[in-house]
C-alpha cells in the first residue's frame, strides 16, 4: 500500500523533505511507518518516544491501523507557555 508522509518542524529536516510516500505491506501500522523511516533515516530514532503520529488528521498511538491511500503526519514534542 502507499501512503503519503508529511513531517513538521525538526522531523522535516531530519527526513530532508516536507512529504514523502511510503510503501508498506497491507495491514501496516503507525509503528511500522515510524520503523521503517527510522532505518532509512536513524536520526529520527532518539525522537520515537516524544514524536506523535496522526493518521488522517487523528492522533493516533503505534498501533493505529493503516490503509492505502491514508496520510501520516509526524509531530516533534510542542512546548509553550
């Protein structure tokens, strides 16, 4: 299946483009996304317990269930005041 990625902030320019496509078997999850690009890309690895995943404008946890065609927006940790 094939889903399109968009990074924000500092994942941006780890991943070195604003949105990306990524192949994944059917029945992929979020985790399995976030596995995938942190072999092609390790500098996203010290982000996996801070960075959240969305799945079609959802937050959803590493087991939110993927399908063809879907969008996976990563977030890096948001702090304010």
């Amino acid at each position: 299946m094939q889903i399109r990625l968009l990074a924000f902030a500092s994942l941006r320019e780890i991943l070195q483009a604003p949105e990306r496509s990524l192949s994944l078997p059917d029945g992929a999850r979020a985790g399995d996304a976030q596995r995938l690009l942190e072999e092609q890309f390790p500098a996203l690895t010290p982000h996996r317990s801070s960075m959240r995943i969305a799945i079609n404008g959802r937050l959803v946890d590493s087991d939110g269930a993927l399908r063809d065609g879907d969008e996976i927006a990563l977030f890096p940790p948001v702090g304010g005041g």
